[in-house]
C-alpha cells in the first residue's frame, strides 16, 4: 500500500454487532467481546471487515443490512484505527473500504499493510491524539 493508494480520513466508522465500554471513560473497548461485521466480498471463502471514512455511509450501510442491531462506532485518531486493526487482524487479512449498502465489491486493503505503515503515517501527519 503506498501514499497515494488512499487517504485516510477521521473519524472513520465500523460497525459492531456487540462491545464493551471502559467503565471509566465510556469509551468502546477494542478487546476480546468487540464484534463486527464481516462479509464475504471475493471467492475464497475469506470475510473481510467493513471500515468507512463517510458516517453517512456507513449509516446507510447499517440501516440496509440484514445484520440486526448494527452499532456505528467511531474510530476517531489514527490511534484508534491502529487498535482496531490490530484486532481485526487475528481474524480478518482484509478491509473493505467505503462499501455501499448493495455492494458486491469494494477496495480491499491487507490489514497488515496498512498496520505497517500506519506509525510512520501518523508520525509524519504530527498527530498526537
């Protein structure tokens, strides 16, 4: 994945089916009860995990699906896209970026891609969180 491939936008959105929130701060855990979406875009019996950079998208995604009870979650800083990725990568070797509700292919990244360039990224874009 190079530079000019895609440009990352915030906050970006998933959809989880079930979560837990940091008793603390009310924010959504990344850990082991976080579950999403996940379709099959490509013919190798692999699901992909869904990431959207347009809310309104990702809405309209949610409120077409067949999943029931699909929860926007807002993955705010590149930090939080990384702690993302970082668990989907257990399960998943793709995202699918930007779908539309009736797609049946979308751009697909290897998560490890994106998780190898992601601190180089964030380093030269001056984010701090």
């Amino acid at each position: 994945m190079s530079k000019s491939e895609f440009l990352w936008t915030f906050p970006c959105f998933v959809l989880a089916t079930q979560y837990n929130r940091d008793p603390e701060t009310g924010s959504v855990l990344f850990d082991e009860g976080f579950r999403i979406v996940a379709l099959k875009l490509t013919g190798d019996n692999k699901k992909q995990v869904p990431i959207f950079t347009d809310e309104a998208l990702a809405r309209d995604y949610a409120e077409h699906s067949k999943a029931a009870a699909l929860t926007l979650v807002e993955l705010a800083t590149p930090e939080a896209l990384k702690d993302f990725l970082v668990l989907s990568a257990r399960a998943f070797d793709h995202a699918a970026i930007d779908l539309t509700p009736k797609a049946n292919f979308s751009r697909l990244f290897l998560i490890d891609e994106i998780l190898s360039q992601i601190d180089d990224w964030i380093e030269q874009i001056g984010f701090d969180g």
